[in-house]
C-alpha cells in the first residue's frame, strides 16, 4: 500500500523473463511486448490508483525487474 501520488517506473529488461505478472496486476501501465519479449512501461504514471498499481506490480514481479521511485505528492 502506498500514499504516493506518481511512480516514476524503470524495467531492467536484461532480468525480465516476460512472464507477465505486472500485467495482469497492472494491466494499464505495463504491457508484455510479444516482439521484444519484455515488459515495457510508460516512464511515469500519476495518479495514487496507478501508483498503488505500479506498486502491486514491482511486489509481484518474481525477477525483480521492476524498480520504481514514488512521489509523494
Ligand atoms: S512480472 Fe517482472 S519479469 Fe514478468 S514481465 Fe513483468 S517485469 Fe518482466
């Protein structure tokens, strides 16, 4: 759970397996690039909803692949 009202969002895609997690959680900030293999993500999401989804991802992710900075306002 998180206050935060914007997520900057970095995705280490030389860890990421493409499993899609942060998808299914987060279906409106990431997205599995079935050319690429990788998740891709907007740079920044504002909005607490999309942060607490941003969040729920990064925790979901199993490699970790997922780094995010929160603002708080
Ligand atoms: S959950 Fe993690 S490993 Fe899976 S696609 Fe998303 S960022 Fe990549």
């Amino acid at each position: 759970m998180t206050d935060a009202a914007s997520a900057d969002i970095l995705i280490d895609t030389d860890v990421c397996q493409g499993l899609g997690y942060c998808e299914r959680v987060a279906a409106e900030i990431f997205h599995v690039d079935d050319d690429l293999g990788v998740a891709v993500a907007p740079d920044l999401v504002t909005g607490a909803d999309s942060a607490r989804a941003a969040v729920a991802a990064e925790e979901l992710c199993p490699t970790r692949a997922i780094s995010l900075r929160l603002h708080m306002a």
